[in-house]
C-alpha cells in the first residue's frame, strides 16, 4: 500500500536492530524521539522479547535520553498473552510458564494464577535457565491437554554479546517433543499491534510498524494491514528481502531516515 503519511498518528517500534544494538544506541536517540514528539505521533513499541517489564525497558529508555517513553506505549508478547487469556479464558485459568521471571511477574500482576503442573494453559517463552526438566513438564501438560502457546518463535536473540539463540529455540523443542504446534502470540501474528490499536483508538492506516526483520516485524504489520518500514540497521540487507513477494513500503538506512521520511511526507 501507498503510505498516507498525513494519516499516521503512531508507530509501532521494533527495539534490537532499530532502536539499538544491546547495549549500544543507533543513533541520537534523544533526537530522533523529539523529532517523533514533534510530529505529534505516538513512539509505540512492539518487541517480541518478554525477558523485561515495560518499566525496565523505560529505564533503558531514559539512559539513552529518551525521557517520553511511558510503560503504556510498549506492547510485548506478555501484554498480549494477557489480553488475549483474559478474552479467551474464565479467571480462573490456570497457565504454566517455561520463560523468564519477568513474564511470569507480569501475568501474576495481572491477575493470573500460575501453576507449576495441572495447567489449562502452557505458555513457552526465552527462559535462560531451560533444562531437560522443564521441557519434559511442559510436554505432558500438553500432552494431558493444555492449550499451547508461544510468545515468539524468533530463532535469534539480539544481545550485548552478538547473536544468541531465541525463545523460538524453546518452543521448537517442546513441539517437537509433544507434536502439537503452539498458537504464536508476538510478532508476525498481528496480536500485538491490534492491541495497540485498541488501546490507542487507532486504525491500521494510522499506526506505521517500523522493524529491522522481514518475517516478524514487517510481516507482523502487512498481517495487521498496516503501512510498513524497513530499517537496514539491523538483520535485512537489500538482498535479503528481494525474495519475498510484498515488499515494505519503504526502506531506509535507520531509524533517523524513516522519521525524517515521515515528516517529509507529512509537510509535503
């Protein structure tokens, strides 16, 4: 689709490989989001990373100087899990967690009860700690018929230490094991970003996705109907995505090129 830049009021942000590398900024951050905040368009976040709460990645935020980001505007796979069980489930749902305790945190402040077996739901995710154990657990609460989920099936973790493996690693291995597919709740299901939407009264001409990957970030926006913008500042390269059949509606070197593109559309 051709973007209508006059029509966007938010973006849905990607963080490793857009916003920064680990530990390490791309760019001037602090400039980049005075200039978003001078467009009057919202910063928001979609990661499929559920390692951190929305506060611990404010944080991250404000050491980069970037003081205007708010817990609100960050959308993880553990906000959408939560959205989605609340819709989906009683409350009384009982749901079993292989991830990190960040994500476990966030589903109990939420209000769910989280069981060690006996699970309604198994929901997989990045955990650092994953032992054989884990997996044969999560496999015969399946198997006795919880309903699977993932949070991402990223292959790839982008860290302070290069290229790790991703939660995508956990979740293979205990369908394998139980031969039951799970349901994906990040990135490029459109989960995340329709939960931005509804949260911020936006339509999907209004909200542009901005990512450094193909198959989850610009995917995850085209699924979602929205405009899209590839970033070259973290995994694609030109040549990577010649060979998908829907190409992003634009391609810019970083994060800076696609705001300054934004707001030259939107003054033209």
């Amino acid at each position: 689709m051709a973007i209508q830049f006059s029509k966007i009021k938010a973006l849905f942000l990607d963080l490793d490989g857009v916003v920064w590398h680990g530990a390490d900024p791309i760019g001037d951050l602090s400039a980049i989001f005075r200039k978003i905040a001078k467009m009057d368009v919202l910063p928001l976040i979609g990661t499929n990373n559920a390692t951190k709460t929305p506060e611990a990645y404010c944080e991250k935020f404000a050491g980069f100087g970037v003081n205007s980001m708010k817990p609100e505007y960050i959308f993880s796979p553990a906000i959408g899990a939560a959205s989605l069980f609340r819709e989906k489930y009683p409350a009384d749902v009982k749901i079993h967690v292989v991830g990190s305790d960040a994500l476990r945190a966030y589903l109990r402040n939420a209000g769910f009860a989280l069981v060690p077996d006996g699970a309604d739901i198994v929901l997989a995710s990045l955990d650092r700690e994953l032992t054989y154990d884990k997996i044969a657990v999560a496999q015969r609460q399946i198997l006795n018929g919880a309903e699977f989920y993932a949070t991402n099936r990223d292959p790839i973790l982008l860290s302070e230490d290069g290229i790790k493996p991703g939660g995508g690693v956990i979740v293979n291995a205990i369908e394998t094991c139980s031969g039951i597919a799970p349901t994906v709740i990040g990135k490029p299901e459109p989960y995340l970003i329709r939960a931005a939407m509804h949260a911020f009264g936006l339509t999907n001409g209004e909200i542009l996705a901005i990512g450094d990957r193909y198959d989850t970030d610009i995917l995850g926006g085209l699924n979602a109907g929205c405009p899209t913008a590839l970033v070259l500042s973290g995994v694609e390269t030109r040549e990577s995505i010649a060979k998908f059949d829907r190409e992003p509606d634009l391609i810019c070197a970083d994060l800076n090129e696609a705001i300054d593109r934004l707001y030259a559309g939107k003054i033209a």
